[in-house]
C-alpha cells in the first residue's frame, strides 16, 4: 500500500484481512473489522466480514446488514461505472461492496421474514448488476415460489435460462409443473434438474430434522453432494408450498428414465473432477468422497 494512500483504502484492505481471517477464528474477524472502521466508519465490507460470521436469522446479522447497507446507501450516491458496462456496478471494483450489502440486506430479511422488504432488496441487486455475480437470482426464483408467486418466478427463470446450478433447475421444474400440471415439458424440466442435482431429491424426500449438516464451504460443484446441501435450505420452502409438486416429483423418481438421469449426474459429477484435475475415474471419486462433494454410497 503505497504511503499516500487514503484512510477508506487502508481500511478496505483491513475488511479483506477480516474476510481471511473466518478460517482463524470470530475474534480475528472482528479484530480486523474494527481496525477497518477505526480507518473508515463507513467501510462496507468491515461490516460485512461481521455479518457472515453471524447466523442470518440472528439480531445481529440484521444489525449489521443494516449498517453495511447505510454505508452502501451513501457509496451509491458517488459510484463509479465502468465505461464498457456502464449498466452494471459490479464491472467496477470499487463498486463490488455496495452489491455485497444490498446482497447481505436481502437475504437477512428473508430470514427474519421480512418477504417483501427481502423481495424489494434482491430486486434492487438485479438492478445494479443484471449480471448477478452473487446469485441472488437463485434465492429470488425460490422466495417467489415459496409464496406462490408463480408468475414472477417464471419471468425471472426467463431472464436467466437454463442454468446448471440445483436452486435454478429446481426452481425451473416447480415452476413449470406449478403453471400447468405434470405436462411433458415439466417432466422434461424435472428430468433435466435430476440430473443437474442427483442428490437434492434425497433431501427433498427427507425430514427436515434429519437434514442436519453444517454447510461451511466456500467451494462446491455443480452436482454435488455439497451443493445440494447448500442449496436445500432455500430449495425446499419453495416445493413445500407446492405439495402436490412434491408427490409428482416422488412419483416420477421411481420411473427408470428418471432414475438413468440421476446416475447419468452422479457420472457427469466424476468425469468432470477427473478431467479438471487429470485424474482415472476411480481416483476422482475418492478424491470427491474426501472432499465430501459425494457420499460413500454413490459409484
């Protein structure tokens, strides 16, 4: 950092240090965070590092949210654009933590059920970056069906097409069964989001209480046993709201395509690991079963 840098650099670089410092311990993070904000009161990602060591149901991940979103309220009135991509915050660096709090603020609303609040924020994230690098789409598409706002979802899975991640397939699937019944193509949809996430119908099918794995990664695939897990808390609401979708969904898993299409995702899962990291097929999956990306049951 060079000498004549500004106390608002200094401290965004004192927010990273907070962000690092989750894989050592709370108090490193705070540590770090009030070095931040001693530099920048307003600095949004200090605020942030906090909130992400808080459960977001939590008062004081809804504290802290709120104050990262004051902080990006008041950096928005100055952000800078890119000129190549003068639609999207994100397209400038500088920019990326005002997303992050709008993020932060939206899914700590939903959270403390606050729908519509939740709703407003996430589509104000849109906004500022259609690109949606954070993905709240994902969340987006499951609050709407979890309220049984079919239609929005519908437009938003519309705006983002056939997206091979669990939460957008699953969404894709109730949607379309949720607008016209057990059709073809609902099938079709259901079928394809099998073998997008083999593992989340496993979920699905199971207790709630019985679902009761810490999800601590930062890093999944898509098809994983790890993505499933991290998806299923906002995946779920959406199917329970729809019951009849649900027994569909069991009714079908018993059929032999969809059963295929399911093994089909698991060999997909493999044969991707193997030739990301130049692996046989056997060394893959030990390597994904250490990883916990599949379990000891599958392959």
């Amino acid at each position: 950092m060079p000498e004549a840098a500004s106390d608002a650099q200094r401290a965004q670089l004192a927010a990273y240090d907070a962000f690092d410092a989750r894989f050592e311990s709370r108090k490193a993070v705070n540590r770090a965070a009030k070095r931040a904000l001693r530099l920048d009161p307003d600095c949004i990602d200090a605020f942030l590092a906090q909130w992400q060591m808080e459960w977001e149901d939590s008062p004081k991940a809804l504290e802290l949210a709120t104050k990262a979103h004051a902080a990006a309220r008041v950096a928005l009135s100055g952000a800078q654009s890119a000129p190549i991509h003068d639609d999207d915050l994100w397209s400038n660096f500088s920019n990326r933590p005002i997303i992050r709090a709008h993020t932060a603020l939206a899914l700590t609303l939903w959270a403390h059920e606050r729908f519509e609040e939740a709703i407003a924020a996430a589509r104000e994230v849109l906004a500022m970056n259609p690109g949606d690098n954070l993905g709240i789409r994902w969340h987006l598409e499951n609050w709407y069906l979890t309220l049984g706002r079919v239609r929005p979802a519908r437009q938003l899975l519309r705006d983002y097409p056939d997206e091979p991640w669990a939460a957008a397939a699953f969404a894709g699937a109730l949607a379309e069964f949720a607008h016209s019944g057990p059709s073809k193509k609902a099938r079709r949809c259901l079928a394809w989001a099998q073998e997008i996430s083999p593992f989340m119908f496993r979920i699905l099918r199971s207790p709630v209480e019985s679902i009761d794995v810490p999800v601590t990664w930062d890093y999944y695939m898509s098809g994983s046993w790890q993505e499933a897990l991290q998806w299923h808390p906002v995946v779920r609401p959406a199917w329970d709201a729809f019951p009849e979708a649900l027994e569909w969904y069991l009714q079908m898993d018993e059929q032999p395509d969809f059963v295929r299409r399911s093994e089909e995702g698991v060999v997909r899962l493999v044969m991707d690991m193997a030739e990301e990291s130049g692996l046989s097929f056997p060394d893959a999956v030990r390597v994904l079963r250490e990883d916990g990306l599949l379990p000891d049951d599958d392959l």
